[in-house]
C-alpha cells in the first residue's frame, strides 16, 4: 500500500529527488540572514519564503521530506480559505463545500507544487487570503497579507494592483480610506526593499528561457491557468483542447447567468482573479515572455472557484451534476497522467553512488549547471565544480547568483586526488591527470 501511494499517486513527489531549483532554495536558506537579503535581492525572489524555510529547516532538518512539508501546510492552508470563501462569501452548506474542494485537492498545478520546495505554493495561499479579506472586507487583514505577498513574489505585485483598481471602482468614495490607508501603512514597510534592489540591480531585463505567447496559446488559456498545462513541456496532454472547451462552455454560461440575473460585484472579482490577471500577463509576454502556470497558480484557484459559482447558477441538477463528473473526471486524469510523466531526474542515486566511492582529496566535476545545486545539497561537504564553463557563459536563471566565481575548474587534478565528471544524463566518470 505504501509503495503505492508513494510511486502511483502525488506523494511520489514528496519523495521524489531534488531538482535544481529546489536545491538553490535550500543552499539560499541555508546563508546568513544578511547575505541571503543579499543573494535574494539580486537573483528572481524577495526573501520571505527563504527566510520561513530556514527556520523550517532549523526545526525539521534538511531531507527533500521535510523541506517540501513547508510547501505542503501552505497548500492545506488554502483550502482551508478556499473553504472559508464557499461558506463565508457564497453561503454553500459544509456538505457542499467539502464536496467541492475536490476541484482543488485534484488540481494538478496545485498538488505538484505541494510538494515542491519552491514558494509557489505559499504565492497561492497569500493570493488566496488576499481575495478573501478583501471580500469580507477585512481592510487590516488584507493590509497585512499585502506585505506578506509583496516579500514572497514579485507577481502577486499585479494581483494586488487589480484588486486595488478592482476596489477603487467598485467600492463608494467613503469606504476608500478604509481600503488604501491601513494598505499604505504596511506598504511602507516594502521600500526598505525596494531601496536594496536599487543597489542589487536584479535582472529584471535580462534573457529568460520562457517562450513568447503566441494567438494560438489562446484558446487553451482556461485550460493551462486550471491545470498549469505547459505547452513545451515533454508531458503530452491529449485532451488539453476538451478541458479548455468544457471550461470555456461553463464560464460564459455563468457570465451571462450571472450579468442578466444577479449581478453580483463578486463574479467579477472571480473573473479578474481566474482570466484578467492571466490576460493580461498573457498578452505581456508578446513582448517579455514571462506567462507560466507555475507563476500564476493563484489564478488556478480562482480558476476553480468561478468554475464552482458557474456550475451553481445552472438550474437543472442533472446538466449540473454531469459537468461537474466531468470537470473532476478530466482532473483525475490529467493528475494521472502527470504522476506518470512529470517526474524529477533520478539524480540523487549517482551522487550517493559517488559519496560512497570517494577518497580524501577527491572532487566532483558537474558538465551542467544544472547539476550543479543538486550536487552540493547531496554531497555537502565534497567540494563541487563546474567543468570545461566559464562564470560568464552562465544564465542568471540558473541559480547563478549562488555560484562563486572559483567554482569553475578546466584542468583535471593530479593523481592520487581524482574528479568524478559527471554527466548531465547522471552517468559519470573518475579521472586524473599523472
């Protein structure tokens, strides 16, 4: 039973091996304070969700389990506000609700993220909170959230932009105050921030490895923001064009429900969050490519729940109850298929293979920078180099900011001391020079 939860279903990611962004979380979280503010203000990310995952670290310890178990409270964390919405904002029974975090806890962007050491699971959790104060108009605790968000991804910075404008014209004059003042307040504490990346000068126009959008991407957008669909991805999603035609279908049933006979300001809220925000990212990315699920998994869940009001406002309980098995149907199988086929490089077999055959004085030779994090968190006291590259030749993207200039090597060592050279494909050998 054991072997198959942890090999046929999500929790094989939990087990599975370190990738190279999640070793450069964990090398990050592992510096002192002031040069982890340091690395982080001139690499991709502010610094919160490092700092948390240092103090996790501290606690838990250092094994691939226990770093992504941080990923994984921040995603039970968000059904639970999910939760809170269907109950607080739109008066669903506990019954129902229970029911419908089906959509969420069989999310395929959702659950991968849950067990990965990235922050992209907390991004979705303060996102998440976010809509929910601003929906019940807790104004303090949006405020607070806010700050929250600012420090862990520079994206939620345009969520809260639209949910600012979104408040600004949908709310009365006399109730701005109450929004922007407390926001003000805690803002403040961002510009310490934005004054280090002024000196750090991140690369915020250099190269990326995402490709532009395209006209074509358009039609399967509703099905790449629910399910974190990557069209160059090698995972091959047969029926990625039936969810996106199915979701499409329910969505505007629901707008045209919802325009003609409720008009509610809270569906548009649901619209911006599920469809506006990734819009407009979207057609951004024509110009700077910068449209992927992985930054956007807060839309998801929005995503999710404007697909839940929509189905609610469809009268006939047997249209409704065959959309709805077939919108958890199609994210059964997608997540089966993902299980299958996203899988992370068995990487940590050879540097354990390596570990255990090396002498004093031996070192590890990496041909690819991406080898090059999973190597020193899986042989941290081995000294670990890049072979035949230069600094200079280096992406940023990489996890480069965390890579020393001396960490570069074109000569092999003198025998007795040896290199194990190792292979991007993870086979390696051992060399020195006599």
């Amino acid at each position: 039973m054991m072997q198959f939860l942890f090999t046929k279903t999500p929790l094989a990611y939990f087990v599975a091996n370190f990738w190279r962004d999640e070793a450069f979380s964990y090398l990050m979280a592992r510096l002192p304070i002031h040069r982890l503010f340091w690395s982080t203000a001139q690499d991709a990310n502010p610094p919160l969700y490092y700092l948390l995952l240092k103090i996790w670290m501290g606690i838990f310890g250092t094994s691939e389990v226990a770093l992504r178990s941080l990923s994984l409270i921040f995603f039970w964390a968000t059904l639970v506000i999910i939760y809170l919405i269907m109950k607080d904002i739109y008066k669903y029974t506990t019954k129902k609700s229970l029911f419908y975090l089906l959509f969420f806890i069989l999310n395929p962007l959702l659950h991968y993220y849950a067990f990965e050491a990235r922050m992209y699971s907390m991004m979705a959790f303060l996102a998440t909170l976010l809509f929910y104060a601003m929906m019940k108009k807790n104004y303090k605790l949006y405020a607070y959230t806010a700050i929250a968000a600012l420090y862990t991804h520079y994206f939620l910075v345009v969520v809260i932009g639209f949910q600012v404008v979104f408040t600004l014209i949908t709310t009365h004059k006399r109730e701005w105050k109450h929004f922007i003042i407390p926001l003000l307040k805690t803002t403040l504490w961002y510009l310490p921030w934005v004054i280090v990346l002024l000196f750090a000068r991140p690369p915020v126009g250099s190269s990326f490895w995402i490709v532009p959008s395209t006209w074509n991407d358009m039609s399967l957008l509703p099905a790449i923001i629910l399910t974190g669909f990557e069209k160059d991805n090698w995972m091959i999603v047969p029926f990625i064009s039936s969810i996106s035609l199915i979701v499409s279908a329910i969505i505007l049933f629901g707008a045209i429900h919802h325009v003609v006979y409720q008009k509610k300001m809270h569906f548009f809220l649901l619209l911006g969050w599920a469809l506006g925000i990734p819009l407009i990212i979207f057609l951004l990315s024509f110009f700077k490519p910068v449209f992927l699920p992985r930054y956007l998994i807060f839309a998801s869940v929005g995503m999710g729940l404007l697909l839940i009001v929509c189905l609610e406002s469809i009268k006939n309980k047997y249209v409704r109850a065959a959309l709805l098995t077939t919108v958890v149907s199609l994210l059964l199988s997608y997540t089966s298929i993902q299980v299958f086929m996203r899988t992370k490089a068995p990487v940590k077999k050879t540097f354990v293979t390596i570990k255990n055959e090396m002498r004093a004085g031996d070192v590890v030779y990496v041909t690819h920078e991406y080898d090059f994090h999973p190597a020193q968190y899986y042989l941290p006291t081995k000294e670990v180099y890049l072979y035949k590259k230069t600094y200079e030749e280096l992406p940023w993207f990489v996890g480069k900011v965390l890579i020393d200039k001396k960490a570069f090597k074109e000569m092999l060592p003198f025998y007795p001391a040896r290199a194990f050279i190792v292979n991007n494909d993870g086979s390696y050998v051992v060399q020195s020079l006599k």
